[in-house]
C-alpha cells in the first residue's frame, strides 16, 4: 500500500493503475468505511482511498478541531482490506494559498443539511471535485447514510460531465440500528443508548408507509412522536421527501420516498434515514 501526501505524488502512482475505485473519507474509519473500501477493491482492478478532514464543510464553531483523528490506525485498517493507493493531503496542499474556488449544487443542497449547515455542501461538492480531478478514479463509492450528500455529488457529477460512476452503499449499521458514524465516538454510554431512539423513529415511519399510509404529515408525526420519547434528544428535523430532488412530500407517491431526520444527542448532530418505494 502507497501513502501519498502530494497531488503529484499521488498522480504519479495512479499511473501504474487501470480501473480503480476509490472511497473519500475524513478518517476515524469504522466498519462503514471498510464495507466501502471493499466493495471498491472488489468491483475494480485497484482501490485508493483518502483522508482529509476538509475544513471547508465545517461552519465556523463547529467541530472542526475535535473531530476524531486517528491516522496510522486507518491506515492499518486500509492496508488489511487491500487498499493500493491512499491520498492523505495536508489544508495547504489542497488550498494553496490564493485559491478561492468554491462549486455550489443548487436544488438538492438547500434544504435538510443545506438548510441547518448553509456552506457544508459547497465544501463538499468543492473538496469532492478536487479529489476527482486527482485521483481519476473509474467507480467512487459513499454510504447511503449520508443521502444529501449523496444526490449532491451524484448532481456534481452529472452536471460537470465529471467522467466518474458513482455508487452509493447500503448504510451499515450497529446491533441496535445506529448508523455507523465517525462522530458517534462523542457519546457517552448514556448518550449512546439514546442515540438508539434515531433509527426507532424512521422504522416507524417505515412500518406505517408499509402498512400503507402515504400522507406525509402522518408519517412525520409517527417519527416524531418516537423521538419526544427520548429525553436527551432535540430534534431537528423529520423529513419525508421526494427521493431525487428532495423536496417535501405532502404525499407519497410511485417515486417513494427518503424519510430522513437530523437529531442531536449530547454532543454529537447524528443523522439518519431510510428509502421506502
């Protein structure tokens, strides 16, 4: 496995590749990362992966600074699942000075996260487009778990020309249905028993839709309802949108829908969701 902290470096190396998948991450990697990065060595000659904790997605007072770190333990994690190349960049190696380029998604950023963290996914389509254009990957591989993030870079790709497939996995999670996260590692035992309450509230959701109600508002309140149980957590927000564009329901329709929320619980903003239809 080559380490490499420079685009030239990096460029240099992926020369000797064919096909390569390739899984953008901040790092502090847990079994969603590995599932990923897997998948990326499997359905490709090479895999490469990067860790970058990308100042640009975080708002001002967010955790920028506490958010976990832990480099020579992911890079022995992706050494065990066979990773060929990993791009692991400095702020100034991808923000030189004088750089004061930023690409916004218009549509799919602007609410849910685009609405609670406004400059997140400019820093995310922005960072991403970097990486692309560096690493030249054939397939790029995210989790479901972050699923605006996912229609905001499958919308960068397709609107750029950016010559990428993207495939988005299945989100992995714990014993009780906790999406993994690298910020779940901010909870205490209390905290992280209550976290629980995130994935109780969308499969609520999900059972009444299964059941067969389709008005949206009543699929909120079931989510919500779940989540006023749980007394160490302050809800953002429940969604139920349209799976593409990502605009609100009234009611759902032939095009299913993403039941998404957004709940902070101590110190940790966790989020979650699940496709129906």
């Amino acid at each position: 496995m080559q380490v490499l902290k420079t685009k030239a470096a990096f460029r240099a190396a992926r020369a000797g590749f064919g096909d390569l998948g390739f899984a953008p991450t901040m790092g502090f990697l847990h079994e969603g990362h590995l599932s990923l990065m897997r998948r990326a060595k499997t359905e490709n000659g090479a895999a490469a992966a990067s860790i970058f904790v990308n100042p640009t997605q975080f708002a001002p007072g967010a955790d920028f600074d506490r958010y976990p770190r832990a480099l020579e333990r992911d890079l022995a994690m992706l050494e065990g699942a066979g990773i060929d190349l990993v791009f692991t960049p400095d702020a100034a190696e991808m923000y030189p000075d004088g750089f004061d380029a930023s690409i916004h998604i218009g549509g799919v950023s602007e609410g849910l996260e685009g609405a609670a963290r406004p400059s997140h996914f400019d820093g995310v389509a922005t960072v991403v487009s970097k990486l692309f254009n560096i690493v030249q990957p054939t397939r790029a591989y995210f989790g479901q778990k972050d699923a605006q993030q996912a229609a905001v870079i499958n919308k960068l790709v397709r609107d750029l020309d950016i010559p990428v497939q993207i495939v988005i996995a299945d989100t992995v999670r714990e014993a009780d249905g906790l999406a993994m996260s690298s910020r779940n590692s901010y909870l205490d035992p209390a905290h992280r028993q209550a976290a629980s309450v995130l994935y109780r509230a969308i499969t609520a959701a999900k059972a009444l839709f299964e059941a067969g109600e389709r008005d949206a508002a009543i699929l909120r309140a079931a989510a919500l309802r779940i989540l006023a149980s749980e007394p160490l957590a302050q809800t953002d927000y429940v969604s139920i949108a349209d799976p593409h564009t990502l605009r609100e329901l009234d009611a759902v329709g032939p095009q299913g829908a993403l039941i998404s929320l957004a709940v902070q619980i101590g110190p940790a903003r966790l989020i979650d969701n699940l496709l129906v239809g």
